[in-house]
C-alpha cells in the first residue's frame, strides 16, 4: 500500500511532468521503492524513487535527478531519486543486486 501525503502526491506529478516535458522520448519508467511504497513509511521518510531512461550520459541522469530536487526546496518532500540507464539496470539485475532485487519486489511504477 503506497503511503504518499497529499504534498508528496502533488510533488511526484509535478516532477512526472516535468520530466515527460523536458525529456520527452527518455524516460522509460518512475519506480517508487522503499517505506512510501511498502506502506510502512514514518512521517519523517524519504520518498525512494528509481528513474529509468533509455540512455543517457552522467551529466544527463545528474539533471534529470536535479528536475526533482529544485521543486522540493522548501516543502516537507524528501527526495532520494537514482537514475540508471536501461542497460545499466539489466548489468545491475544480473548481477543479482540487493538494491535491484529490493526495487523489483517492492517498486510501484508512476511513468
């Protein structure tokens, strides 16, 4: 059970589609993981996000991360965002990765 306040809500939209307006044609997936998507998040949680794009270089999975950032200035919104490349994740997946097999089990998709 996904457990988003309100301004959380309005802050994973906001950031959605900023992300599908500035980078249309790159984002593959937004997987929400950790406490907020087990439902077992406290009040003082961040909120666990995976971004998949199709490709991208440091510099770019640096700015699509910064998109999230800047908007939560200022609110009670937490933010922990990664971005990995498709093919990155598929290394990550066979290596039979905690962190990978964590998100698999447990993310929620918001693309």
């Amino acid at each position: 059970m996904v457990m988003l306040n309100e301004e959380e809500k309005k802050w994973l939209n906001s950031y959605r589609e900023n992300l599908y307006d500035r980078f249309p044609d790159l984002v593959e997936n937004i997987l929400l993981y950790g406490s907020k998507a087990r439902g077992d998040s406290r009040r003082d949680s961040d909120l666990d996000l995976l971004i998949l794009i199709r490709e991208g270089d440091r510099k770019l999975k640096k700015q699509v991360a910064s998109i999230g950032i800047r908007p939560s200035i200022g609110t009670n919104v937490v933010p922990s965002i990664f971005v990995f490349t498709i093919k990155e994740w598929e290394r990550l997946k066979l290596r039979k990765s905690v962190f990978c097999d964590r998100i698999q089990e447990e993310g929620i998709s918001f693309a």
